[in-house]
C-alpha cells in the first residue's frame, strides 16, 4: 500500500506506542539541554559578580525545578495516552 492510502485508511507508520516513546525521549533531550544551559549561565553569572551567588543559586534551582515539572507532565500525558 502506499503511504497516502495508509493514513487515509487510519493507519500510520508509527503506532501510538513509538509516538510516545520518541515524545519522551525527545522530551528529555530538551530537557538536559535546558537544565545545562541554565547551570552553565548560573555559574558564568557568578563567576562574573561573585557577591550575587545566593540569588543566583536560588534562581538557577528554581528554573531546574521548573524544566524538570515539564519534563515530569509530559511523560505522565504521553503514558496516559497510550
């Protein structure tokens, strides 16, 4: 069968399964990313005015609690859909 009349039938290349696995895993990627970047700026902010360090550090943990609770969302709404 060809690719077109396989989606018009309501079949698709990937089961829901796949999706989900890939959404997750694409999911964490950003999210590692993000919480480096986020450390990386953190310490370069410090390093550069070190008397700033608590409310650096408070901000850095707070943004790292933020990209982990979307991290933590996704992966429950993509376990749930399956």
């Amino acid at each position: 069968m060809e690719p077109a009349s396989v989606v018009a039938a309501g079949g698709g290349a990937l089961d829901i399964g796949a999706a989900c696995a890939l959404g997750i895993g694409l999911t964490g990627l950003g999210a590692a990313l993000a919480q480096g970047r986020a450390v990386a700026a953190a310490l370069e902010g410090t390093t550069r005015n070190p008397g700033t360090l608590y409310r650096a550090r408070n901000l850095m943990i707070l943004g790292l609690g933020m990209i982990e609770s979307v991290l933590v969302l996704v992966v429950v709404f993509l376990l749930t859909k399956m």
